[in-house]
C-alpha cells in the first residue's frame, strides 16, 4: 500500500494495487483519534483511491486498512492548509 503525497493538502491517493479485487475498509482519523471518513470496498481497484482533504484540520492523521485475511494496515499523512 502506498499513500501520496504526503504531506499534502488538497487530495491524499492511496495506491491498493497489491489488494485488488479483494475486500476491505478504509478509515481516516484526526489527530485525536477521532473517525474523519470511512469507505467500504466490495472490491479494491488498480488504480489509487482519492480521498480529499482540503477540509481537514492540519496536522497529523491517520489511514487505516482492513484488508480481507490480511492484518491492518496503518499509515501517517500530514495535511498542511497554507
């Protein structure tokens, strides 16, 4: 899984090419730990997934993937809104 760019501020991609086809869930939580955004996939797709994030607070926050059979995944992005 990767995630760009990082840090970013206006679209974060996450490229879930290793998964396509399979199921799975994505989160992304502020700072606080606080759930932003969710989406469920029946069906991962080969090319990368947009989340926006023009509307986020800055600073750090946190991808979460569950990925049928396989154990989460956790990355870091920071979002910096000049």
């Amino acid at each position: 899984m990767i995630l760009y760019p990082n840090p970013t501020h206006e679209n974060i991609y996450i490229d879930m090419r290793d998964f396509v086809e399979k199921t799975g869930l994505v989160e992304v939580f502020n700072g606080l730990g606080q759930k932003i955004t969710e989406r469920n996939y029946l069906s991962f797709p080969s090319a990368p997934v947009v989340f926006k994030v023009n509307d986020f607070t800055n600073g750090m926050h946190t991808v979460s993937i569950k990925v049928e059979n396989y154990k989460r995944i956790i990355k870091k992005f920071v979002v910096n809104n000049l």
